[in-house]
C-alpha cells in the first residue's frame, strides 16, 4: 500500500470540500461579527434611556415652573408656590425588534425563548431609540401654598386649575396661605 502524506492528504481535502468549508467560514464571520455592533448600541441605547429620565426630572420642573407663573396670575393667589408628588413619571415607550424562537409543535411549544432589541437609527447627529409613544405622569396629589389661601374662592379657582391640569381629584389637592 502506498501511503499518502500530509500535504496529499490536505490537498484532497481540500479540494473535496472547499466550498463546504468556505461556507462555513462565513457563517462563522457573519455570526460573530455584527455582536459588537449591538453591544455598542445597547450601551447606547442605556445611555439614552438615562438621559430620557434625567430629561423627565427637567420635565417635571419645568412643569411645576409653568403651573407657578400661570396659578400665580389668578386673581387675589399673591406669592405662589407648588409641589406635585408624581405616582409614575413619564417614559418614552421605545419601539422593540422582538425575535421569538420555539421548538416542538406550533400550538403547545416544548420550549421558547424572546429576544427584544431596541430599534435605532442611525444620523449624521448620532444614533437615536424609535419613539412610538409617551406615558405622561401620574400625579399623587398637589400643594399649594399660597399668599390667598386663607380666601375660599381663591382655594376653589386654585383648586380646579391644579385639577385641570393635572388630572387629579379635589381631594388630592391642598391650597394654603403662606406667611
């Protein structure tokens, strides 16, 4: 028997599955090479939802800020100031790439997995979360402390102002007088 060396045998090989072999390698490359991009846009998809409630808390301020001046120019309030206690602050609601897997039968699967990828896109100024939404927050209840809150019709304009705008019911709502 005659016997082959390493080279022969190689060069065989090769020459008998490399268009298998080349397949493979790229399904190699193609698995691994997009995780890095979503591990960077992962993190900058965390990035953006903490700048997004970071936002919120600039939100909610701005907002008592504007219910101030606005309460403020009720006749007889005087000197106003306001604190909303808010039960769930606001949330962008970000738009989801959900990828489901089963296996077993279609109608009671042996076993699932999900996987949900935020969707971004990318601009010259950087990549930004798909916004399909926003939850607007839920206020507790409001204070307002106030130079006529000793005054009834000035605590039930008051009242129904914050009510308005805010949502909540009266009884949530205290009006009154400053020092």
């Amino acid at each position: 028997m005659e016997r082959k060396t390493a080279h022969e045998w190689f060069r065989a090989f090769w020459d008998r599955y490399k268009f298998v072999l080349l397949v493979v390698l790229i399904g190699i490359i193609l698995l691994v090479w997009p995780t890095a991009k979503r591990e960077s846009e992962s993190k900058q998809t965390q990035a953006a939802a903490f700048s997004s409630a970071d936002s919120t808390e600039e939100s909610n301020a701005d907002t008592v800020s504007q219910m101030e001046s606005i309460l403020s120019k009720i006749s007889g309030v005087g000197e106003l100031h306001l604190m909303l206690t808010v039960d769930t602050s606001s949330q962008l609601q970000l738009a989801q790439d959900t990828e489901l897997s089963y296996s077993g039968a279609t109608a009671a699967p042996d076993d699932y997995s999900r996987k949900s990828d935020t969707v971004v896109l990318s601009g010259d100024s950087g990549d930004s979360a798909v916004v399909t939404g926003k939850n607007y927050p839920v206020y507790r209840g409001a204070l307002v402390v106030c130079a006529g809150g000793d005054n009834a019709g000035v605590k039930l304009a008051v009242t129904q102002a914050v009510a308005a705008l805010t949502g909540l019911s009266s009884e949530r709502i205290t009006v009154v007088k400053c020092q």
